[in-house]
C-alpha cells in the first residue's frame, strides 16, 4: 500500500534528512586515504546517534551496521570493514538510511578518496547528473516510468554505461522500504502515475560496463553486490517528496545547488 504523506509528516522527514545530510557533509572530511571503512562507519555512527538519531540500517534483516560502504566495483550492501584501507584513486560509496523522532531518511553518496582517474570522476558526475534527471520527472500525474526512463536513456543510450536493474529505489516513511518500487530504468508514459504526498527515493547504480550484478556473501552469510565485470560502480540516493510545487530533496547537501528543489 502507498502511504500519502502530509505536510506535517514531510516536515518530519525534511528534519531527518537534514542530519542524514549533515552526517554526508562530516564524512566529506573523514574520507581520506588512509581510513579504514571502519572508520567511515564509526564517524556516522557515532554522529547520527550523538544527534538524536537512529542508524535504521541496523537490525534490518540481520545488518549489524549504520552503514553501507562500497568500494570500486562493489555495488551495494557491502559491509564496512577495517580491514579495507581505502587509497588514493579509489571511490567509494556510503549509504545511509535514518531515523529521527519516526521519521525516516535515506541518502547514498559516492566520493572520491584522494586524487582519482578522469574516468572515474566522469562515473561519479553521470551517476549524480542521472539521479537529478530522475528528481526532475517525479512531479504529480508523471508516472514512474518517467523516472526510469529519465535515467536509463542518459546513463546507457547517451553516456554508454551500464544502469543497475536488479536494486531499485523504493517508497520510504514509515519505514525504511514502501511501495511502491522505482526502478531506475522504464518507457516514458508507463507504470504508476505520481500524487502529491507520495515520499520515494531514486538511487541510480551506474557501472562503467555492464548493468549486471552479481552476489557475494561475507563469512557471516550477508548478501552483497559488486559488478558482474568489475568494473567500477557508482551511487547517488536522495529522498524525496512529490509535491504540487515539484519534487522536494528532504536530504540535499547543497542549499545553492539544490535551491530549486527545496
Ligand atoms: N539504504 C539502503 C537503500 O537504499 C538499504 C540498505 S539495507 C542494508 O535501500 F541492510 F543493507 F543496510
Ligand atoms: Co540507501
Ligand atoms: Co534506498
């Protein structure tokens, strides 16, 4: 069932989203060659609960972590590691879904440690550029396709990379998966048609080869995702909110950036 959020509740997740967005803006400073992905999950940890919050990846299903943190060719769902020391050139991605006062926020980020290739940075600019093509079509009676297509045609007809299907965006609030699905690929006109109230994310993956996955599971027997040809992967994730004033980012980093869709 699609849950249709009022004002009040939006407001909720807007606060939400901001320590979300607040916990990225920290980990701007921590990620530097050097740090372990333990150190990534220590620092948001530690901030999102100093701060009232609740890391709500925690517990689900099993997850014992307030983060995901992916590195190169991993996807999603990898576990934070101390273990992985993270060097110059490398990317990596740090998802995050919170909690705050009921509310849930949900916000994924892929940045750069030290000095990285040209053509990962061209990853990272496409995927972030394909999230917001994606924002840009979640406006009342468009439909999901809209979204999909939106990011699919970008990503793989004009840029020639390769656009995740096998993990999706989801509908969030409240909890941290509602219906309904937002898939990051699509026909334009097709699928659901978006109201006002609805409160979804778009995460794009985006590879520089293939879309396709594959599974790997950690000793303790948790699933996660790395590109089926290893080549690097990418993720930007905001939440948002369809309103009849277009769609709202409850967890932008970047009031100048994003002013237009505050
Ligand atoms: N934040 C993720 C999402 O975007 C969910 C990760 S589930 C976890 O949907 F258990 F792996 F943390
Ligand atoms: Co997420
Ligand atoms: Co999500």
């Amino acid at each position: 069932m699609i849950t249709l959020k009022s004002e009040r509740e939006i407001a909720g997740m807007r606060r939400s989203g901001a320590l979300l967005a607040q916990t990225h803006l920290g980990l701007r400073k921590v990620i530097k060659p050097g740090i372990s992905g333990m150190d990534i999950e220590n620092f948001a940890d530690h901030f999102i609960t100093s701060h009232g919050g609740t890391p709500s990846e925690k517990g689900f299903e099993g997850y014992q972590y307030a983060t995901c943190v992916c590195v190169n060719d991993e996807v999603a769902h990898a576990e934070p590691r101390k273990d992985i020391i993270l060097k110059a050139g490398d990317i990596v991605s740090v998802d995050m879904t919170i909690e705050l006062d009921g509310y849930q926020s949900d916000s994924c980020w892929t940045y750069a440690v030290g000095e990285i290739s040209p053509e990962r940075q061209h990853l990272m600019e496409v995927t972030k550029k394909a999230l917001y093509l994606g924002i840009d079509q979640a406006q009342v009676g468009n439909r999901l396709g809209d979204i999909g297509y939106a990011i699919q045609h970008y990503t793989e007809d004009q840029e020639k990379m390769g656009d995740v299907r096998d993990l999706i965006g989801h509908g969030i609030q409240p909890t941290m998966h509602e219906a309904p699905n937002v898939p990051h690929y699509g026909e334009p006109g097709k699928g659901l048609r978006l109201k006002e109230g609805m409160t979804i994310t778009i995460e794009p993956m985006i590879t520089l080869g293939t879309w396709e996955i594959k599974s790997k599971w950690t000793p303790d027997e948790w699933e996660y995702f790395v590109t089926a040809d290893g080549t690097d992967a990418a993720q930007y994730e905001h939440t948002i909110a369809i309103t009849k004033d277009g769609p709202k980012i409850l967890t932008s980093q970047d009031p100048i950036a994003d002013q237009k869709y505050l």
